[in-house]
C-alpha cells in the first residue's frame, strides 16, 4: 500500500490522517491545497489565478492544476510512493491521474474515503480558522464537494481497492483503524 489516494469531504481530517499515514510508511504527502496555498503565498503565475477560487471555495480550474500535479508526482521522491490528499476533486482529474499513473507505471494501490457528517466537518473547520475558513465558505466547499467529488466514490469503488472509514472518531481512533486496513 504504497501509493494511497484520500477522498472525504474538506475538514473530515484527511489533511491530518494523511501526513499520519505518509509519516508511517515514510512517504511524501502530497495535498494538493497545501501546493496551491504556498503558489498564492509565493505570488506565482498560477497562485495569483488560483487565489480567487480558494476564496471563493471553488476548485481552482483543471487547466491551472494539472500541470502542478504530474510535475510533484515525476519528482525522485513519489518514486517510492506517496499519500495524495485533495486530488483528485472531480472526474477528469481523476481520468487525468489514472492516465499519468499508467504512463509512470505506478498505478495507486487503494483509494480511502473518509467518512464524516457535515455538522462534524463544519464544526471542525471552523476550529481550523484558515483564511477561506469561515461559514459560508464552508458550505459552499461542501456543496462543490457533494456535487463534484463525491461522485469519485462511485468511480473509484468500480476501479480499485475503495476502503470506506468513519472518520467522526478521535484522530488517534481513526489512525488506529486506517494502520488496521493497511495490513488486513
Ligand atoms: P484543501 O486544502 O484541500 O481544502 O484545498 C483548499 C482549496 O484549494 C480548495 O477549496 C480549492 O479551491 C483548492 N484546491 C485544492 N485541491 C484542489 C483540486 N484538486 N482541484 C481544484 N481545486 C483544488
């Protein structure tokens, strides 16, 4: 279980079980939103483009992103495997990914949804207190996240090894049960 693909709503604590998972097994973490939050605090080309979507709650257009996406997993260090977290957000990037994947030949070996009511996730954000982090914005990643990414666990329990668990636990519970998949 070298190369691991996080979907769950934003909030549901991927971000935190993700670097948990890639720090065990010794593998980068590759988020997606933490790659965009530094191109905007950096002043890209693509942080400037991407700031307004990540205000607004949106996804950051597919054109802008992908690029960045093939470029940090063809770097040496996802050779051995990583933890990806926040990608893909909607089908063609996941069409886009399993397309990359194949041409490196390292197909992801499952794919762990994290599973966590809304009241919990917004309860959870709102303790975060991130930049794009306040109510209304909030709601509307839940509905981008319902309406475009959430059909990824359909896509995915078709294609590869799709692993649901409930993410509505302490952090230490929810890691405890994730080491548990990995080796049943
Ligand atoms: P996150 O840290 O994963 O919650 O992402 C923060 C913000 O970055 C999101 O609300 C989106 O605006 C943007 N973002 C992160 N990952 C993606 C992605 N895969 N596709 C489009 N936008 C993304």
């Amino acid at each position: 279980m070298r190369r691991t693909i996080f979907l769950g709503p934003p909030g549901a604590g991927k971000g935190t079980q993700a670097k948990l998972l890639a720090d065990f097994c010794q593998i980068p973490h590759i988020a997606t939103g933490d790659l965009l939050r530094a191109a905007v605090a950096n002043q890209t080309k693509l942080g400037k483009r991407a700031q307004e979507y990540m205000e607004r709650g949106d996804l950051v257009p597919d054109n802008l992103l992908l690029g960045m996406v093939a470029h940090r997993l063809e770097e040496p260090d996802a050779a051995n495997g990583w933890v990806l977290d926040g990608f893909p957000r909607n089908v063609v990037q996941a069409e886009f990914l399993e397309e990359l994947l194949g041409q490196i030949n390292q197909p992801s070996d499952w794919v762990i949804d994290l599973e966590v009511p809304d009241e919990t996730v917004i309860a959870r954000t709102l303790k975060r207190g991130r930049a794009d982090d306040n109510e209304v914005t909030i709601r509307h990643r839940l509905e981008v996240y319902r309406e475009q990414t959430a059909p990824l666990i359909e896509y995915y329990s078709q294609r590869n090894h799709l692993v649901s668990i409930n993410g509505d636990r302490p952090v230490e519970e929810v890691a405890a049960a994730l080491k548990q998949a990995i080796i049943t």
